[in-house]
C-alpha cells in the first residue's frame, strides 16, 4: 500500500464516518467489543493515534489497516497545520518609522530590483540608521522581520536585523511563479545579484547556518509550492563547502531532490557576471 496515505484518505477508503474536532477526526471506536453509541473516538489527523475515551481502547490507524505511514509526510502535515494557525493568528510587524523607499543603485544592482523587494531606509530606528532595509515576508505576504545592511564598507556591523535576534525564514518565501526548483545561497546580496540577472527562483538562507536548524518548518512553503529539486550554490570557500555537505542529507530527508554546485574557492553568487549567471540559469533549468 502507498505510503502517502493519509489518515482522511484511510478512514475514507474504509467508509468510516468521522467529524472534525480540532487537531483529531472523531469517530464510533474501533473497539469491536465497545457498543459506541456516543462516540468519543478521536483520531490525530497527522499521526494516526487513536484513543476512546469511553472504553480506553488505543490504536494507531496506519497500523489497524496495515498501512505504513510516511514519517516525512507527518511532518509535513503538523507544519501545515503550524502555518494554518499562524496565518490565523498574527498579521506581521508593521512599517519601520520614517521609511523612505530606496530608489538608488547598490553594489550593482537595478533600482528595478531593489524596488521590487521594498529597499527602504530610515533614520528613526536605532540601530537601523545608514542602511539599505529589506522588509521580510513569510507566505502569507507578512513582514516578520526587517535585514538592514550598512551602505558604507566601516567597522560597522555589517547585517542589522529587527527585531534584534529574530528567526528569519528564507527569502524569498513566495516565489513569482511556478518553479520545480530552486536555488540556496548564503547571502542577501548573492540572491539579490542573482535575481537581479534573470534568475527568479533563487532564495536566501542568510549565511551558512541558516537552514541547518528548522530545516523542513522552512522549506516547507516550497514544498507546499511544487519544489521539486533544490540547488545548493554557497560560496567556493572552506565554511561555504562544508554547510553545504551538512545540508545535503537535512533536505534529503524533507523529500527533495538537492545537488550542490559547487563554485570555484574565491567565488560566491554575489561575483557571477551575466554570462555565468545565465550558464546557471540553463543548467538549474
């Protein structure tokens, strides 16, 4: 039997009548000794456990019917749910005070881009001041956190993010169309150099730990989306290589098919020219 069942689909399948409650489906128990004239069946809708609440009776319904589950699946499912909830329950930060929209070039790229991904500056919030600020959005169209980098090469930091130490998803989380692929980089600006030549399907993780922790909660949106396979082009050097081994099996493992490209040792995405980028393109295709 096909590992991606669901429990709907099994309790479906078997004609069994259920109603929804919460995170359970409740139905008459399993129990062929308990009479369930008021049922109090529940069933996890992701993980199949089942309990009466009457007779006691416990059971997991991928294993009543014979039938493994898909731990990926499950996983999957419960952060579905996550975002469901999410999408219910809070509506993002809201605008910077004094934002200004950015309508200059920056390391090379177009106004047209820096634009189209909100670049604004401010002098109103600390810590924020002199910098390009990039509002970042979660699937629902969110702002859930703003990156600001320093415009001047100094001592200064040169990444700012608010609210200071927030979890930043990958960006972008929404992409323009459909893609069966995408592609991971450390960098803002390597995403940004790289959308900015034609490459409209590649995401930032922001630096090399990015995406090692909350590995499938974070790309679950492209799962979501139709991604298929994923690139990862982190930078040629030593740190680069190495995240991007420890990555490979992570996204494995949340149903992918991944490939590492591998750029040469003083190289990052940031530094392709157009014709490098246009190889990438056709080659990630």
């Amino acid at each position: 039997m096909s590992d991606a069942r669901t429990v709907e689909t099994l309790l479906i399948e078997h004609n069994i009548a259920y109603r929804n409650s919460g995170k359970d489906f409740v139905t008459t128990c399993f129990n062929p000794d308990h009479n369930d004239s008021n049922p109090s069946f529940r069933i996890d809708r992701f993980t199949g456990v089942a309990h009466c609440f009457s007779c006691g009776f416990k059971t997991n319904i991928f294993k009543f019917y014979g039938v493994s589950s898909n731990n990926a699946s499950v996983r999957v499912a419960k952060l579905k749910e996550k975002l469901r909830v999410l999408n219910e329950n809070t509506n993002g930060l809201e605008p910077l005070e004094g934002a200004i929209p950015f309508n200059g070039v920056h390391r090379n790229i177009s106004s047209q881009t820096l634009k189209h991904f909100g670049a604004f500056k401010t002098d109103k919030v600390t810590g924020m001041e002199d910098r390009i600020i990039f509002p970042i959005k979660d699937v629902r169209d969110k702002v859930t956190a703003y990156v600001g980098r320093h415009l001047i090469q100094s001592n200064k930091v040169r990444y700012m993010t608010y609210p200071p130490n927030c979890i930043l998803s990958l960006y972008p989380t929404r992409l323009v169309e459909k893609f069966y692929s995408i592609i991971l980089v450390e960098g803002l600006f390597d995403m940004l150099n790289l959308w900015d030549k034609g490459i409209h399907n590649v995401v930032c993780t922001f630096g090399t730990d990015g995406l090692l922790n909350h590995t499938a909660e974070k790309l679950l949106p492209y799962k979501a989306a139709g991604v298929s396979k994923i690139f990862i082009m982190y930078d040629g050097d030593e740190p680069g290589q190495k995240a991007a081994t420890k990555l490979l099996p992570l996204i494995e493992e949340c149903g992918f098919m991944v490939e590492n490209i591998e750029l040469p040792e003083d190289t990052d995405p940031g530094d392709l020219d157009q014709e490098s980028v246009n190889q990438t393109r056709e080659y990630t295709k």
